[in-house]
C-alpha cells in the first residue's frame, strides 16, 4: 500500500520538484522516475496510461 501512495504522490507532484524540465509527467517519464526513486523495481509505461 505504501508504494501505491508514493506512486500516487509523485504523480501528482510537479516534475520539476525532481529536476525535470518539464512541466507534466508523460507515462515514459513517470515509470523511469518510479523506478530511479525505488519505489517501484519495474514499471511500464503502459501501466500507468491507464491512470
């Protein structure tokens, strides 16, 4: 249930909160952000297009 929450509160979060210059997570971008912050070992983006 933890990582649902940390997913959730990094989808929600600006990208630029975690230095990326961009100003709304694509899915590419939030699986690879997932996946750098440990929150999630693998994701795919086609996952998270459904949310």
């Amino acid at each position: 249930m933890e990582q649902v929450i940390e997913l959730f509160t990094l989808a929600y979060s600006a990208p630029e909160d975690y230095g990326q210059p961009i100003s709304h997570w694509t899915a590419r971008e939030l699986a690879d952000e997932i996946t750098k912050k440990e929150i999630i070992e693998r994701i795919s983006s086609v996952m998270l297009e459904d949310y």
